[in-house]
C-alpha cells in the first residue's frame, strides 16, 4: 500500500478471470488473505448468455458481446462466488427495425420473454449447463411500471454501467449518466405507495446514493487529470487527430480498484 503498480495494466487480467485485487498493508496481509477466502468460488468457466425478444435490443454493452440483431449477449464471467451478479439493460428498437419484422405488431406484445443460458465447470471438473426462461408481463401504464420496480436490481445496474463506462474512459458519460439513473430512482421513491415496500425503496436508495456521490466525485477528479492531461498533450504536439477520452491518461491504482469493484457492485 502507498505504491502504484498500475493496476489499470493488470485489470484485463482479473476481468477474465473473474478475480479481484486488493491494495493492502504488509502486516495486514493474514487478515486480507483470510477475508478473500471467506468468498468460496463456486464454479469456473462460466460463460452467461441472455436471449431477449426480436423486437428489444441490448443497450450500453460491448459490441463485440452481441450478435448482429443485438437480442443475444455472451459474457464471459471466469470464476464465481456467491455474491457474482450481473444486469443488463434493453429497449425497443428503433420504428424502421420493428417494421422490418415479419407478423410483428407491437400492440399485440403483452409479455416479454427472456432465457439467460449459464454455462460453467463445477470444482470437481464437471461441466454443466443450465437453463432459464421467465416471463415478464408488459404495461403502458408509467405508474404502474415505477410502483413494480425492483430499487435494488436498478442501484446494482447503475453502479455497474457507470464504472464500466469510467473504466472506458468516458468520464463526462459516465457522470451524465448517474445523473440521470438517480432522477429516475428518486423519482420512483416519491411516487410509490406509502407501505412497507416504499419504506425499503427509501433504504436502497439512500444507500445508493452516498455510494454513487462518493464514485461521482471519484470519477470528476479522474476526468479534471484527464483534460489536463490532454491540454498538455495538444499543445507539445501538431497533429489535428481527434483522440479519445482515455488515450492522455492512465487511471490510478484507487480508481482503477474503485472501478473494479463498483463493476461487481451487488
């Protein structure tokens, strides 16, 4: 601890894998180490694929995880515990695409169907698939929608989709795009039911939001190194290319371990 070994270099490593690093004093290393295997892998090699409805299509994922019509997702999750989650986002295609479709007309689509294909190798070498298809019930009614929100599946969501863009490099994108997660999520909150689920929706979301203040204000000193960075960079050169975001700086050992973390946020 107190010394950067470039953990931005080493990420695509523990993305693979699956794994994780921890910073740590040396004479803390026992206890470290006896705390990150308190967390069990419980399987290997598991690769997730998320099958969704010909006329949605996946939203701020990777190109290179999607099939050419966007409904199909493959992530590669290495190994797992416990506490391993995952959430994507989706939406309606565009009016020229759902015109396109044949026999397809959207006022008939009442429910949405979704598979999610897990394949993984168990500790003792067998290898397994396994298979889940669920219904979801679909409504024009806002209302309705935002009092039937799960708040918590959402916080995981924005917290991984807003690492995952910093982690890019996409500094500005990523601030807008917390920004405009937590207008939505508090806006839920005030419009639900006073009951016991608004009490808990209170809860996660307060939660939530000293978590994603804390990444925000991370994620807009990283941005202010990175303009400055890029100031100094154009200025000793001539070239006119448009470079992009990411290219003059190299992220810090504490925001690359934020990043890492926040993108397995659960």
């Amino acid at each position: 601890k107190g010394e950067e070994c470039d953990l931005e270099t080493l990420s695509p490593l523990y993305d693979k894998t699956g794994g994780n690093v921890e910073i740590i004093e040396p004479d803390e290393l026992k206890n470290n180490l006896s705390n990150m295997l308190k967390k069990e892998i419980i399987a290997t090699r598991v690769v997730t694929k998320v099958k969704i409805h010909k006329a949605l299509e996946f939203r701020n994922e990777d190109i290179s995880n999607l099939n050419k019509e966007r409904t199909l997702l493959t992530k590669d999750l290495g190994n797992v515990t416990e506490d391993t989650e995952i959430t994507f986002e989706y939406r309606l295609k565009s009016k020229e695409e759902l015109e396109k479709l044949k026999g397809f007309d959207i006022k008939n689509l009442k429910i949405i169907p979704f598979q999610s294909i897990i394949e993984y190798t168990k500790l003792d070498g067998m290898k397994c698939i396994r298979t889940i298809t669920q219904v979801q019930k679909g409504t024009h009614d806002s209302k309705e929608a935002k009092n039937g929100a799960k708040l918590d599946i959402l916080a995981v969501n924005a917290t991984q989709q807003a690492s995952k863009l910093a982690k890019k490099g996409n500094f500005r994108e990523a601030q807008a795009y917390s920004v405009n997660q937590k207008k939505m999520m508090k806006n839920i909150v005030s419009t639900s039911p006073k009951n016991l689920n608004s009490s808990s929706k209170k809860k996660v979301y307060k939660e939530w939001k000293g978590h994603m203040n804390q990444m925000y204000d991370d994620i807009h000193q990283q941005n202010n190194v990175e303009e400055l960075a890029s100031e100094e960079c154009l200025f000793q050169t001539s070239s006119k290319e448009d470079k992009p975001k990411g290219f003059f700086s190299k992220l810090g050992d504490k925001m690359s371990q934020n990043l890492r973390k926040n993108t397995q946020f659960n």
